[in-house]
DNA sequence: TTCCATGTTCCGCA
DNA sequence: TTGCGGAACATGGA
C-alpha cells in the first residue's frame, strides 16, 4: 500500500494516537524487519519514553523519541501503522508493537516483511544519508527544481520519477496517476519533456498525491475513494479510461506494471530519440 | 499450483 | 558513467 500518501495517513495517525504517551512495553515480533538495530537496543531506545513529534520524508515516517533520536519506519509493499486499545486483539502481521501507558497500542504490521525500522540519531542525516530527493510534496520544492532533476535524466519519465534520489515519495501506482491526470506517456524521456509538459506533469504530481491524502486512501476504501476521472479507480488492463473510454494498456517499464491510456496519453515526437 | 504485487537493492550487461 | 533489465527479498491472495 504504502506511497507518498499512505504515508502520510499513517503519519496523521501517529501524531494523534501515538505521541505524548509513555512507553511502557516494545514488543518484537518478528526481528528480521530491524535494520541495523537489535530488539534489545530498539526497546532500551523507546522503553520509559514518550515520542514527541513525527515527520515525513517520502516514504518514510520518523517519530521523535522524547530521550534522544528517532526512530524511523519504512513500509515496504505491505507495511502500515495501526493503533487501538490494549484490550482488542493485535492486528494480524504485526511486527513491532509498542505499548503505551494509556491502554492503547501502536503496531507496525508488514505482510511481506519487505519494510524496515530503525533508528536514526538525526532526521536530516538519515535523509542524506539515504540518499533521499527532495519530498515530492515539499513546498519548497518549485516547478524550476523539478524541472532541472528531470532535466538530468536521460531514461524514461516513469523511471524517473519512481528515483527516490530524485524525489522521494512517488512509486509505481501515483507515477501512473501524474502522467495519465498529466497526458503523458510514461516512455518519454525524462530530459526532453518541453516546460509545459513538464509543468502539466508537477500539478498533476502534486495535485494526485494531496487528493488522496485529502480523500483518506490510506484508510477507507483505498483507491476506490478516488474521485472520478483518476485512473487509480479501475487500474486494470482493459478497462475504460475514464476520460475518454479507451481500453487502458499495460506496458512493463522498470520492472513494473505499467497503466496508460493509449489515446490520452499518446506519445509525441519527443520520444523518438533513439538510443546510440 | 502458478503468478502477481503499492518497495528497495544489487548484479551484470550494453 | 549511465541506464536498464532481471533477480532477490518474503509471503499472502487471486
């Protein structure tokens, strides 16, 4: 599930279930999803603390421990964070568990254990350390900056964008979005988009990741609580684009399952640059 | 049973 | 050096 606004809810979430509460349990479950960070020193970090304030970098979700440091959750494909009270049973595929002193849990699940949780001394240098772009969501992040990283590119929009050293947040099912809302086909080289396309490309960017964190897709229905005309709705092949009615096409694009509209989306000269 | 999956990373090749 | 395809990771669900 978890993209750029997926993230997002479960930051919304931790920031209104999970702060400013003591911990007074960390249950590991499942250990193989700690990065370079025993159970015993995950819990000595959390134990008798509070968590004092969250941010988000892309994908990943970082809370404040109230001693000292952060502790950092990445998601994977399948991970997400969920709170409730001690009393109700722990979410199926939890993996890191931490009690509060209130009554109420905070857990990470992860079906696929593809995620990871660490800690970090410092938010920034983690960022940098991970090599990570500027959020893609960043209001300092203006339609001139998005347009030199893509102007460096040489390979394919999709591609591009999907580069968290780039610009961190966008994956496979919102690039599809920002080019289908943006009428541009995701083969297009990256660096030889015209400004109008590639302004096209950063409205549309930021206007489908800020619908679906205004929509909750990170909680209710998912995708199906997109409005109308987003091609997330009925990401299928076959299915009719629901701008002009077209059966949608798939193409494989940097290992992934790629959804266009053939007629929207149509490539332009600016493609035909061929490889040397 | 087989294939696919919203992410990341590493390897080999061109 | 750059970009890309493919595989691996791990596992549930269609």
């Amino acid at each position: 599930m978890p993209e750029l606004p997926d993230v997002e809810t479960f930051r919304r979430r931790l920031q209104r279930h999970g702060l400013k509460r003591k911990i007074t349990k960390v249950g590991v479950n499942d250990r193989r999803i700690l990065r370079e960070v025993s159970a015993r020193r995950l819990s000595s970090a959390l134990k008798g603390h509070k968590l004092v304030t969250t941010r988000r970098h892309g994908k990943h979700l970082l809370a404040r421990i109230g001693g000292n440091g952060w502790v950092v959750f990445h998601f994977g494909m399948t991970g997400a964070l969920e709170t409730g009270r001690s009393s109700e049973p722990q979410p199926r595929f939890t993996r890191i568990r931490l009690e509060f002193a209130d009554r109420t849990y905070l857990t990470y699940t992860s079906k696929r254990m593809l995620g990871a949780v660490r800690l970090a001394e410092d938010a920034e240098a983690f960022i940098a350390g991970h090599k990570l772009g500027p959020d893609a969501l960043d209001r300092r992040l203006r339609p001139a900056d998005f347009a030199a990283a893509l102007a460096k590119r040489r390979g394919a929009v999709k591609t591009a964008l999907m580069d968290q050293s780039l610009l961190a947040g966008m994956g496979n099912i919102y690039v599809d979005e920002a080019l289908f809302q943006a009428h541009l086909h995701p083969k297009l080289l990256a660096d030889r988009l015209t400004p109008k396309q590639i302004k096209r490309l950063y409205r549309a960017m930021r206007r489908a990741l800020s619908t679906a964190i205004a929509h909750d897709v990170g909680v209710k229905n998912g995708l199906k609580s997109l409005p109308r005309g987003y091609l997330l709705r009925r990401r299928s092949r076959g299915a009719p684009c629901p701008r002009c009615g077209t059966a949608i096409s798939t193409l494989r694009l940097g290992g992934r399952q790629t959804y266009y509209c053939p007629n929207c989306q149509r490539r332009s000269w600016t493609h035909a640059r061929k490889r040397s």
